[in-house]
C-alpha cells in the first residue's frame, strides 16, 4: 500500500516504510508505477496541519506595529 505525501516530492511505502523519490530509473518508483497500473489507487495525503493561531504580539510584529504605535493610532 502506498499513500502520497502532503507538499512533497515523495510517495510513502507504507508496507516498507519507505520514501521513494518519483524518477524514472528507480526500481522502487518503477514498482509503484506498476501497482497503479493494476488499478490500485494511493491512499491520500494527510491534510496540511492547521497553523497555530498567532498571539496579539506576533500580529503586530507582522503588521510592523509597536504597543505604543498602536495605542497611538488608536488614539490611547
């Protein structure tokens, strides 16, 4: 069984626990390519992990804002 891998350039083997790079020319990537052609299908990737939420500080970092900027702004 096979399953493909979120956001990446590898297939995961899940009988072998194995990564396998999708180039021509390795065996492994050779036998996967035969599984799908007997119709089997890969498992899915895991969905991409939701970010942590960002604090009140970073999101001012990220707006290139200060406490004190802000409260001037805002008129505190």
């Amino acid at each position: 069984m096979y399953a493909l891998v979120y956001n990446s350039n590898f297939i995961h083997h899940l009988k072998d626990n194995i990564y396998i790079s999708p180039e021509p020319g390795v065996p492994e990537y050779d036998e996967y390519l035969k599984w799908v052609e007997e119709g089997n299908t890969p498992l899915p990737p895991d969905p991409e992990p939701e970010p942590e939420p960002l604090t009140a500080q970073q999101k001012l970092e990220a707006a290139g804002l200060s406490i004190e900027e802000l409260k001037e702004l805002l008129g505190l």
